[in-house]
C-alpha cells in the first residue's frame, strides 16, 4: 500500500497549486522540494525589512479572471505597475518602447514622428526576409532602438552575438505609440503584500512538505510512497539524462544591502550595453513602495548553463525540441508519474500562466473545475 495518494515534486507555483486541490478533495499528499524553502523561483526573503526576490524579479500579472480570484485567495495583492527603465551609457529610456522612449531618443512628440522615424530607418536598412535575429529586429525597429535597447541586452541574455542567434527568438518588437510606461497590457497586475513565499505557504496549509529531499533519494528508499506522482523536476533528469541532456540559459545573482534609502529610484533598470556584464538591477523595496532606511539591489547576470546548474530559460531551438519531444514520448508511457511544471514541460510559463496550466492538471487528475 502506498503512504499517500500523490507526491508532489517541487514547491513552486505548479506544485501547490495542484497539492492544495487534492487536500481539498480529500487525497493524501506529500510535497518535496530539492531546495531548503518553498515557493520554487518566486521565492521571497525578508532582508532588512524588505521582501527580497531571490531568483530575480517577479511581478505578477494577467488577463485570466480565474487566475486573477484565484491568487487573491492566499494574498492581498498591492498595485505596483511595472514601469521599468532602460540605461545605454548615461542614457535612460522608458521600456516598453512607447512615446516617451521616441521623444528621449528623437526628440520626436507625437505618434505620426514617431511612426514615420521608425520606418524611415527600417526602409533604409533595406531588409527583404531577415536570416537572424539582428535583421529580424532591424526590420521591425530600425537601428536606433536595435542598437540601444536590443542588441547588448539580448546578446548577454543567449550568450551570442544578435546575427548567430534565428530570427525567430524575436517575433514582434512592441512599439506603443502612447506616453504610458505601463510595461504589462494585462487587466491585473501587482505583488504580493508580503511577498510570494507567504503566498505559497498558504496554498500549502495543511499539506505535507518536506524540504531538501531529492526525489531520486525518496524513492529508491521508499518506492511505493505514493500511488502516483506529480512531476515538476527537469524531465530529463527523471529518465537520467538517457537521450541527453537538455539545455536551457542559467542565471546569476549578486545581491547586497546598501545603507541608502533609494538607489536608482525604479524597481527594475535594464543594462543595454554589452560591455556591462549584467543586464538588470533590482531594487526590491520599489516592488511594495518600501520606505526602509536601508535598501537591497541586486544584479542579475546571464549564464551559460551547465548540468548541476540551476536552469532558468529553455532554449526551444531544433536540436532541444527534438529531443524534448523524444523525452515526451518516454513520459508518455509512464503510468503512475505526470509531468508538470517548467521544468516537467520545457516551457518557459509566466506566472499566471503556470496557474492556469496547473488548474488543467488539477481537472485532469481530481476532476476538479477550477
């Protein structure tokens, strides 16, 4: 007999989402995580006062009702709008490319400048079908966007240079011709009062967690401990790394507390240039109008992945989505074990939409509409 009717691997938003639907309707459930807290990647600490985003910045939004009721279940949501900057030298600009962004760059004040500046450099770079990313960018921006607001920041985020990388990466380039630094069009938007880790721990109530379980050490000490398992690690790892290994763009992070009370005045601020080896700042009391006398920033380095290493950003190009599907297909013929999640489904999910996945899960397993 089995000790509980799921396990869950993984803590984060996947995962308690599913473990808190199946308390509900009556299943015993056990929850690991690899790591030493809950939350998986939205997870928040308490930092001088401040609720710090450990693995980088995380603003909730969405357009999905459900979702939106959802959340407010387990947290009281503040009404932060993410309005971030950019900074290329000793240039700031407004993100999303809007009007303020055109003016500063152009001196340009209304949309018809804009448009017709816009286009103008797009016509002159005089490209038919683009063959990569930095002619994909050019035709849809022109060069003075590309090279102050794309082409450093991205090249730092793949690790290589705009003209190695497919002009798919890069489908549209959002040009909003209104003075609205809004960065999200989503209805809802905001963080968490508290912060994320709280958010999740209530999803959790009830639950059990155990921290800093390996899920390969469980089961091979105990491998009927549950009739069947929910899913969330890399589904690579699950089978072993026999077909290979999947690749994906790793993070890494430097955070310090700095005795001032303001320190770039903005939640989050891009670095465009490609000679500064980050690509953002986060100041994290911005995120809850913190008036701390302190403040905590952290900057946010790209990084070539390796296996060990903790893996952020599928990279869905032709080699891994083969053989992602060939994992797929190995996942498929599992009886007892669902796969989930990001890392379950090699697909990179913003927040609400991780949710929404879950709620598929949570219909598809306990019958349970959400």
């Amino acid at each position: 007999m089995a000790d509980y009717d799921y396990l869950v691997v993984g803590a984060g938003l996947t995962g308690a989402v599913f473990a808190h639907e199946a308390r509900k309707a009556g299943k015993t459930c056990l929850v690991i995580d690899r790591r030493d807290h809950v939350a998986g990647n939205v997870y928040t600490e308490e930092v001088e006062g401040i609720q710090v985003h450990r693995y980088g910045a995380h603003i909730f939004h969405t357009s999905l009702r459900n979702v939106w009721a959802y959340v407010n279940r387990f947290a009281e949501f503040n009404n932060y709008v993410n309005s971030p900057v950019a900074r290329f030298g000793d240039e700031v600009y407004n993100m999303p490319f809007n009007m303020n962004t055109f003016s500063r760059m152009w001196g340009v004040a209304t949309p018809a400048e804009a448009k017709a500046k816009i286009a103008e450099q797009i016509a002159a770079e005089g490209i038919g079908e683009p063959h990569n990313l930095e002619e994909q960018a050019l035709s849809l921006v022109g060069r003075d966007i590309f090279e102050k607001l794309v082409k450093g920041y991205t090249e730092k985020q793949w690790g290589r240079d705009c003209a190695d990388l497919p002009a798919s990466i890069i489908k549209r380039l959002p040009c909003r011709f209104t003075y609205d630094n809004n960065y999200f069009n989503d209805r809802w938007q905001g963080i968490p009062v508290g912060g994320y880790t709280a958010m999740v721990e209530r999803m959790l109530e009830g639950v059990e967690v155990r921290l800093g379980v390996e899920y390969r050490d469980l089961v091979a000490a105990r491998p009927d401990v549950a009739a069947r398992t929910v899913y969330c690690g890399p589904i690579d790892a699950f089978y072993d790394y026999r077909l290979g290994n999947l690749e994906y763009r790793s993070l890494r992070f430097e955070t310090e507390v700095l005795d001032e009370e303001n320190h770039q005045g903005v939640a989050v601020v891009n670095y465009t240039a490609r000679d500064v080896p980050y690509t953002r700042v986060i100041e994290h009391k911005h995120f809850e109008f913190g008036t701390q006398p302190k403040t905590v920033v952290t900057r946010e380095y790209p990084a070539d992945w390796h296996p060990g290493d903790e893996p952020y950003y599928p990279i869905n190009d032709e080699r891994n989505t083969r053989l992602y599907r060939e994992y797929r297909e190995l996942a498929e013929a599992e009886g007892d074990v669902v796969f989930a999640g990001r890392l379950g489904g090699y697909k990179y999910y913003d927040m609400d939409k991780a949710i929404a996945a879950a709620f598929d899960l949570v219909e598809a397993e306990l019958g349970v509409l959400l």
